[in-house]
C-alpha cells in the first residue's frame, strides 16, 4: 500500500539525487579563463625579466600552472582551478617583487650619482 511516508521517501531521494547531478554539474566547469589569466602573467613576468630577480616564485608559477593543464585535461576541474589561481598570484606576486628590486637598483643609482655630483662640487668649491 501506498503510505505518506513511503511518499515522502522517495520524494526526497529523487529531490537528493537531482540536487547531487545540479551540484556535479556546476562543479565541472573547466577553468579555461583562469588558466589563461595565470599564462599571460607568467609570459608577462618572464618578458619584464622577473626570472633574474625571482626565479623560484617564477619557477613555481610555472610548475603550477603545468600541473593546472593536466588536472584540467584529467577532468580535475575544481584542483585545476586552484592549481591555476595560485600560478596566476605567485606570477603577478614575482611580477611585482622584480618590479621593486628594478626600482630599488634604480634608487641606488640615483644616489651614487647625487653622491659623486656632490664630490665634484665640493672639489669646485675649495679649488677656487
């Protein structure tokens, strides 16, 4: 016989499977745009010459995003995302420390040069 209860039993199993295909389903998406996102910084990073200044923050960009690509073609799509993510920020993380070393080396030129311009007077003054 057919009971409330077996009713609401098997309304709620159908209720848990859809939920469970829905959830699969919106979990699969590979992540293509961050991938590509986290490929242009490294390329970026690696043409404004980060690998001379942080050449193991470049280098893990790297491994991470080759790691990202085989866990997107092994269906791996949520650890591919990830994956993608963290080679994306230690790219734009290398980008930005080369960034300030190039600007600190710069700095410190400038100041060698205000220092020697100051010699120079200095040498000036007490000539005449």
């Amino acid at each position: 016989m057919f009971t409330a209860n077996t009713f609401l039993r098997s309304g709620a199993s159908a209720a848990l499977i859809s939920l469970l295909l829905f959830l699969t389903g919106c979990a699969s998406a590979p992540p293509k745009e961050t991938l590509s996102k986290a490929d242009v910084a490294i390329q970026n990073a690696e043409r404004a010459g980060t690998s001379q200044y942080e050449p193991q923050l470049l280098s893990s960009a790297r491994t991470k995003l080759d790691r990202a690509k085989k866990n997107m073609a092994d269906e791996e799509n949520d650890e591919a995302r990830r994956m993608a993510e963290q080679a994306l920020a230690e790219a734009t993380l290398a980008n930005a420390k080369a960034e300030a070393a190039k600007q600190a080396e710069q700095a410190n030129e400038m100041k060698k040069a205000i220092d020697a311009l100051k010699q120079e007077t200095s040498r000036a003054s007490e000539a005449q």
